[in-house]
C-alpha cells in the first residue's frame, strides 16, 4: 500500500480521535467542570464549528504555503491545543482551546485529503480518498474506544493524553515520509465558495450536513443513549465503540473499491435509508446490550459508508476543483456535527437521552429527498450538456 497515502491517513487518524472520543468521556468532563451532559457536549460543537468555518478560509490564504509545512502546522496546532484542553481550569478555556484544535484540523484535513487525490492517477482516486476516510474510521474502531476506556478508569485528561500522543506520532511520520508535493493553482476564497452556486453541489453537500446531523445526534451522547446497555462500564462502552468503528472502517474501504466502478447514487440512497431505520428505532434497541451491538453495527457500517460516495459524487461533477469540493464536503460533515451537538443539549432535557433517536431518524429520511434531487439535477446537467455537444 502507497506509503504517502498511508501516512497521511495517521494524521486522519489523530483528528478523528480526537473528534470522537469526546463522546465517550462527556460525563467525565461535565462532572470535572460541573456543568450537565449537554453544556459538556458543546466542545463537540466548538471544535467542529471552528474547523468547518474555517476550512474553506485556511485553504486560501494558505494558498502559497507548501503542503508539508502546512500539513505539519496544522497538526502541531492540534497537538498543542489538546495539551491546553487537559490543563483548562474551566469549560471556557477548555471551550477556546477546542476552537483550536478545530483551526488545526482545518489546516490539516482538506490538505490531507486534496494531497492524496494529487498522489494517484484519475482511476485511483475514489481509493485513494477512501485510505484517508479509513483513517477517520479506523479512530472510531480503535483510538476512540481505547480513549473512552482510560477515560473511565483513569480520567478524562488521560485521554487526551493518548490524543496529543498521537497527533505528535503523526508529526513526526509527516515529517520523515511525507514528500514535498507540488503546489496546486492558488484559488480565491471566493473561487473556492463559488461551487456553492452550483445546485448539484449544493445539493450534495446538503445532504451531507443533514445526514451527519442525525448520525451525531446520536454518537456525540453515545454514552448516555446507550448507558442501559452499557451498565455505565467503560469496557462495554469501548467494545460499543470498536464494532461502530470497524463496521465503518470495512464498508468505507469495501465503498471505495466499489464506486470507482458503479457509481455513487445507489450506494448513497441505500445507506441512508438504512441509517434512517437504525435511529428511529434506537429508543427501543439501545435498551439491552445485544439488540444495541447490532444496532451500532449496522448504523456505523452505513453512517460512514455514506462520506466516501459523497467524494466520489462532487469529484466527479467538476475533477480540476476536487480538493476545493472534497474540502467543502468535509466542511459540511463538520457543520453537521456541530448543529448536532447542539440540538442534543437542547433536547436531552426535554425529552431524555434514551429518544434522540426519533429526532436523529429526521434530518436523515430529508437526506434521502435532497440526495434523490441532488441526482435528477445531475442527470438533467450531463443530458443538457450531451444534447448541446451533439
């Protein structure tokens, strides 16, 4: 396997942790700071607000900045924010050095990803971007459980602990393996917005921020949702963590060996229908450990295996502008996560943890219509555009 691709997947790997194991430590951190479930969760949202803002920005001021060095900026500015969180005195400070983290993420990700469709050939490139997905996923099967496990035995700030070493390892593979990679045309904050008036995409990316909505509805309280299954035990809670993790991990590698063939649609529209299914009914299989190991199982095989597909669709519609449209999409997860976080803390007290689901189940099943528009407006672009050649 390409080495290049691999060590930029570690750097993936790092954020994602960080990204999700907040959702295995939230009652910890709440009890340190002695604020409730939802105020804790609002570091989820901070991170994720700031990196979405701040991606597309990052992208084109940095323009002239060589990949390495910024790829090495951005994730030396995660390793250092996430010292700052473990030392915070109060969820403030710890609330500003979640933002960040987010501001390094926004330097390292989208640079990841565009480097590594740059690497490969044009036939390579829904593998290549599902090697990067996998270091996400690949988080969530291994670095968030193992977080959320020494978090409940050792501390929360432990954690982080484990996610600054990381993010240092990253560092440090970038800096030996990683090579100079030629600058890409310097494009304009604008340029770079100016996809968005392109229904097709928006349409798409769209249906991203609404699919992750409801997919972290859910996983950024995963441990009070499923707490009835779990006993309140850290290790149950981390083997909750590693099926999701490795379910997606083996549908997005599966995913990206597959769209290079068949396309996106199908694949998008399945999913999602899928995960619609899985949420709504997590109020009553969350309730037992067995019927919930199922549940994530299949919700996290379809939840991630919808990202790559996404790629895939928005490279495919313009392929000089993927790392701009592959950048945006990202920014769209990340969007998704932090409106999330934020509709859980406002509905936790109103209706309890156990029925986010039934919330979680709605932005999903408008995913699917805005995903069904986004298709026919593609279709009716490439006849458009067949009838004007002919």
């Amino acid at each position: 396997m390409d080495r290049r691709l691999i060590t930029l997947a570690l750097g993936m790997f790092a954020l994602g942790t960080d990204s999700f194991v907040f959702a295995g430590i939230l009652p910890e951190i709440a009890d340190s700071f002695g604020v409730s479930i939802g105020a804790a969760g609002q570091l989820i949202s901070v991170y994720a607000l700031s990196y979405a803002l701040l991606g597309p920005t990052i992208a084109a001021l940095a323009a002239n900045v060589g990949r390495k060095r910024l790829l090495l900026s951005g994730i030396g500015l995660f390793v250092i924010a996430n010292l700052g969180t473990i030392v915070a005195p109060n969820l403030g400070i710890a609330l500003a050095t979640r933002a960040l983290a987010g501001l390094g993420a926004a330097m390292f990700s989208p640079t990841a990803s565009g480097t590594a469709a740059a690497l490969v050939p044009p036939e390579r490139r829904g593998y290549a971007l599902s090697i990067i997905v996998a270091g996400l996923t690949t988080a969530t099967a291994l670095g968030s459980p193992i977080g959320a496990v020494i978090g409940g035995f050792a501390g929360w700030h432990w954690t982080l602990v484990l996610v600054a070493a990381l993010g240092a390892a990253a560092f440090f593979g970038i800096l030996a393996f990683m090579p100079d990679v030629p600058l890409p045309p310097a494009i304009s904050l604008r340029a770079r917005l100016s996809p968005l008036t392109d229904a097709r995409v928006g349409l798409t990316l769209t249906t991203t921020v609404l699919a992750q909505i409801g997919t972290f509805i859910i996983f950024s309280y995963f441990s009070v949702v499923f707490d009835r299954a779990t006993g309140h035990s850290p290790v149950v809670l981390g083997a909750l963590l590693v099926l999701w993790g490795l379910a997606g991990t083996f549908s997005n590698l599966l995913t990206g060996r597959i769209l290079d063939r068949i396309g996106s649609h199908r694949v998008v529209m399945i999913k999602l229908a899928i995960v619609a299914a899985v949420v709504f009914t997590l109020p009553i299989t969350s309730a037992h450990l067995w019927s919930a190991a199922i549940a994530v199982t299949i919700w996290g095989a379809c939840a991630w295996g919808v990202l790559v597909p996404q790629q895939f669709r928005l490279a495919s519609l313009n392929p000089p502008m993927t790392a701009v449209l592959v950048g945006l999409n990202t920014s769209a997860t990340y969007v998704g996560v932090s409106i999330a976080g934020t509709l859980g803390a406002a509905v936790i007290p109103l209706t309890g943890s156990h029925n986010l689901g039934y919330l979680a189940a709605v932005p999903v099943a408008i995913a699917i219509l805005v995903s069904a528009l986004a298709t026919r407006r593609i279709a009716s672009f490439a006849g458009s555009k067949s009838a004007v050649a002919a």
